[in-house]
C-alpha cells in the first residue's frame, strides 16, 4: 500500500478578528494522513510428504468439480505451462464436437518429494498413480503428474501429466528413510544423459532416425525413430497431392523434473512441441484443414499454409554411467502423452 504524506504550512494571520462569519470561512486544519500497515507476506509452508498428499488430492478434487461442470477457467485454474495448453485444447476439441468433458478416476499416489529450502522457488513433486476415464471400461493406465508451486502466495498447479506405456516398467525412484527423494541437479554426470539434454536427444533422433548420433544413446521405439518414420510417410503422402509438409521437434520453456531412481539411474519428466508446416505448392489451392486440428480453426483457409503445434509430454529412464568394461544401458522413453493445441491459417502475403 502506497504511503501519502502531505506538508502542511500553518500560515498565522495577523489581522484582528471581525466577525464570527469572517472566522468561520477560515479552512479546517488538514488531517494528518492514516498509515495503513502493509498485508504480510505468507510465510513458506515446508514441503513434506503430508503437504505433496494434500495438494494432490486439493487437485483431483478440484479437477473434478471443473470437469463435471465443463467450467474450464476454474480448470485452468489448477494447471499451467504446457498442461494448461493440453486442457485448454480438449475442452475446445469437446464442445466443437460436442461431447461431454472427460472425468476421471484416481487411484492411491504413490509421491515423489524432494527435500527442498522452504524459502526456495519453484517447490514441486512427482505423483505416480493409477487413472482411468469415468465410464470407460480398462481404460486405466498410471499417470506420471507433476505439480509445482512458484511462490508462498500462489497455488499449487499441475504442471505436466504423462501416461506410462503398457508395457513399460516404472523405476523405483530411491526414497531416503523419511520418505524423501532426492532431485538431480540439470548438469548431473552421473547419469547417461544430462537432465536437461534429455529431450534434445529426443528431438534429434526425431528428425534424423536411427543412425543418428543420439540414437547411440537412447532406445528406438514408437517416440524416438517411430517419430522419424511417421515423418517421412507423412511427407510421402503430402507430396502425392502436390503439399509440401515440414515437421520439427522443438524443446520448450516449461520446466522438467529429474528424480534419482534405485542403482544410481534417474527419472526425467519433460516436454517437447512437434511444429508442422503445411503448404500448398500452388499458391492459389489450399491445403485441407488436418483432422486433429479442425475444432482449432473456424473451418476456412485464406492462404496457402496451415501451422499446427502439438504439446507432449514424456518421462524417461535415464540409466546410470556403465562402469568401464562394463556394457552400457540407453535411456528409454516409458511415458508420452499429448494433443493438438496450437493452429492457424494466416492469409496469403502479397
């Protein structure tokens, strides 16, 4: 609160007084100005286990209450970075097509907590739990949710969710006997991968396959050269009906998550955008509006290009460095999920 002060001159007249009118037409004497004490700041609640259980569960039942009233500013409310894109887009996707807003079932969490400086921001954790879509049979699978909070004053939010592959094997992340884990700094050696390189890796053999470099160090699968190859038929069929179709995998600003697992490996939760470009070779034809973009555009198209974005979302097992002589394990994605959140249409440039 702004503080206002004033000076205030007192000026004596050295006139006789004539009358009680003349006295009365004197101006008041200003008030001097009233000092309102300043809102203290809220003091930093230590984050512990207990504290990770109850924003969770502050979160499932909030997300609920959102969902069932397809009310997604109060939706919004509990998200940010690229999951505030993914629920903002299935909300859009939903009403254009005109279904119900998914609900969901959540089992027992199993959290991930670092130990962390009360007064150090960002706090966050890790949530690995069963979830399954209200009202659709065995669509359960374990969800990797990460939650974060940015200061003393704001809420906690859920950041990134991704879904563990069927097949996949979550690591035991290594708690210490207070039940505490423990967070690999982004430059951490100790691991095959540095934290923060692993989704370049990711990106890289995404646009240059299996005999790329980073392919020595990362499994090949559905999100790694899976990707390339989809690329390439993609690119195939665009050129067939005269399109040219150009896909990037790109990092992004939102933050990633690294935990240490059992053995000395870690887990490493982040996202990526997949950038398409399409455009029509002739300048007077327009390309037809993609599929799973179509309830992001208003069904027109003035110019011969269509941008789309996709936000996704993965975790990663980020193994150990191999002794010397000793065989070395690559890094695995075990979790991906994302959609669509980002279209247009411009018009054509002159």
């Amino acid at each position: 609160m702004r503080r206002i002060s004033r000076a205030v001159a007192a000026v004596v007249l050295l006139v006789p007084p004539l009358s009680a009118a003349a006295c009365a037409e004197r101006e008041p004497a200003a008030k001097p100005p009233v000092r309102v004490p300043a809102s203290p700041s809220p003091r930093p609640v230590p984050l512990t286990p207990d504290v990770a259980e109850q924003a969770f569960r502050t979160y499932v039942t909030d997300e609920d209450v959102a969902r069932a009233a397809a009310d997604e500013r109060l939706a919004l409310n509990w998200t940010s970075d690229g999951q505030a894109q993914l629920v903002a887009a299935e909300f859009r996707e939903a009403i254009a097509d005109g279904d119900p807003i998914r609900r969901f079932s959540y089992g027992d969490p199993k959290l991930y907590v670092p130990k962390m400086e009360p007064d150090v921001f960002p706090q966050w954790f890790v949530a690995s739990v069963p979830r399954g879509v209200q009202g659709e049979k065995k669509s359960t699978r374990t969800a990797l949710m990460a939650f974060v909070l940015r200061s003393a004053s704001d809420r906690w939010k859920l950041t990134l969710t991704t879904l563990l592959a069927p097949k996949a094997k979550e690591p035991k992340v290594e708690l210490d006997a207070d039940g505490y884990a423990t967070a690999l700094e982004t430059e951490d050696s100790s691991v095959l991968i540095r934290p923060r390189e692993v989704g370049g890796i990711q990106a890289t053999i995404a646009a240059e396959g299996g005999g790329s470099v980073a392919a020595k160090v990362m499994k090949s699968g559905r999100v790694t050269t899976g990707y390339y190859q989809a690329t390439r038929k993609a690119e195939k069929k665009a050129r067939e009906k005269d399109l040219k179709l150009q896909i990037v995998y790109t990092a992004t600003p939102f933050p990633y998550f690294a935990l240490r697992t059992q053995h000395g490996g870690g887990l490493v939760l982040y996202a990526l955008f997949r950038n398409t470009k399409l455009t029509s070779k002739d300048p007077r034809e327009r390309p037809s509006i993609p599929p799973e973009a179509a309830h992001l555009l208003d069904g027109t198209v003035e110019g011969p290009d269509i941008y789309v974005s996709a936000t996704l979302q993965f975790a990663a097992f980020d193994p150990p460095r191999a002794k010397k002589d000793k065989p070395q394990p690559k890094a695995d994605i075990i979790a991906d999920d994302g959609a669509v959140t980002k279209a247009s249409a411009p018009p054509a440039t002159s």
